[in-house]
C-alpha cells in the first residue's frame, strides 16, 4: 500500500475589520450597511457582507387587567436585527473614515480587529 500524506498548509491570515451592526428597525440598518460598504470600496479595500445575523426577538406576555380576567393577556415583542461586515486588508484611510462616519441614532456598532 502506498503511504498517503496530507499537507497541511499554512494559511496566512490577512487582518481585517469585523464590524457587527444592531438595529430595531430594518431598513435603518441595511442603509447604515451600505454606507459602510460604500466608504470601504471608495477608500480601496475589500469589503465581505453585509451578512444579516439571526433575529433575537424578545416577547413579553402582560395581563391585561390588574386583578381578575387572568386569560385576557397581551404579547408585545422587540426585534433586534443584526448584521455584520468584514473589511479585508483595511488601510489608514479606512479607519481613519470609520472614526469620522456618522451614522443615524438607532444603529448600534462594535469595531474589532482580527488578526
């Protein structure tokens, strides 16, 4: 039988930017998205996304009345959407952008590094 060996080969991880947005509201989201999107491609790095996360919804059960009527309830529930862009080789000008882009109230972000 001949001898079978796998190479392993080593993979050089380039850097890149993870940028995770979170909104209420999903059309604020998705334009905040393309405007990150547009920024990284106008300053010459390459952009993977937006990738849209799972929506974590919170749901909330409340009794209608104080005292009786423990049937009557309402549901109300909170959507979170998620999104999350990954800017490959990211230069000076990027982050430099990054830090000066305004984007609208209700978005959330979180900027990480990974090497």
């Amino acid at each position: 039988m001949a001898a079978t060996t796998k190479k392993i080969e080593n993979k050089e991880e380039t850097p890149k930017l993870r940028i995770k947005l979170r909104a209420y509201d999903h059309k604020v989201i998705d334009k905040s998205a393309q405007q990150i999107i547009d920024m990284a491609l106008r300053c010459g790095a390459k952009v993977a996304g937006p990738i849209p996360l799972p929506i974590e919804i919170s749901k909330f059960t409340v009794n209608r009345s104080t005292f009786v009527h423990k049937t009557a309830r309402e549901q109300f529930e909170m959507r979170i959407h998620k999104r999350l862009i990954d800017i490959l080789n990211p230069n000076q000008k990027v982050v430099e952008s990054l830090k000066s882009l305004t984007l609208p109230a209700g978005v959330d972000t979180e900027i990480k590094s990974i090497l």
